[in-house]
C-alpha cells in the first residue's frame, strides 16, 4: 500500500491495537477469566468489533526473546469504538483489556 492509502484508512476508521504475550502455564485459566468477562453477566463482547488474533509461540534461547523460559500465548486484539462512539469510550474492551494485562494471565 502506498502512504496516502494508509492515512486515508486510517482517516476512516481509526482504532487502537494490542498485544499481550500470555505465559502458556497461565493461558487456560486467563482463558476462563475472559470468557466469563466476555460472555457472563458483564457481557463485555459488546467492545469489540473485530475477533481478536491468536498465536503460539515455542519456548526461544534467544537473550531477549519474550519467550525466553517458555512458550507464550500472544493474543492480538483492536478498539475500533472508542474512537468511533458519540462518548469515546470503551468500557467493555478495557475492562478484557485490564485482565489480559493484569497478573491473573501473567501481564
């Protein structure tokens, strides 16, 4: 893509995007967590707009691999509503997005 084609887009549709790398040992119950959040009471799916991108990584030996002593869950996920909502806000994602960083899966 050309530069004016990557500012006309972004001019369309603006959104903020994020990655956490989830330690594997934390994955399966970090995984609960969001999903109670996502599709329990609170029903935070309403934040998103997009489905998010999710990746396995093997354990490196690399010094400053992020995956340095073990294989990690990297989960890639984007906030197209908070610039898009009459209030700029986006409560539902940030709350998935406060847990995917907190100490329960490993942030």
């Amino acid at each position: 893509m050309l530069e004016w084609h990557y500012d006309w887009v972004d001019s369309m549709a603006a959104y903020d995007q994020y990655e956490v790398a989830i330690p594997l040992e934390k994955a399966g119950s970090c995984f609960n967590e969001v999903s109670d959040l996502l599709y329990g009471r609170e029903a935070a799916w309403r934040g998103f707009r997009t489905p998010a991108l999710v990746r396995f990584v093997g354990e490196e030996d690399g010094y400053l691999s992020p995956t340095l002593g073990a294989p990690r869950l990297y989960i890639n996920y984007e906030d197209y509503v908070t610039y898009n909502a009459a209030d700029g806000e986006n409560e539902d994602f940030q709350k998935v997005h406060q847990l995917l960083t907190s100490e329960a899966c490993g942030g």
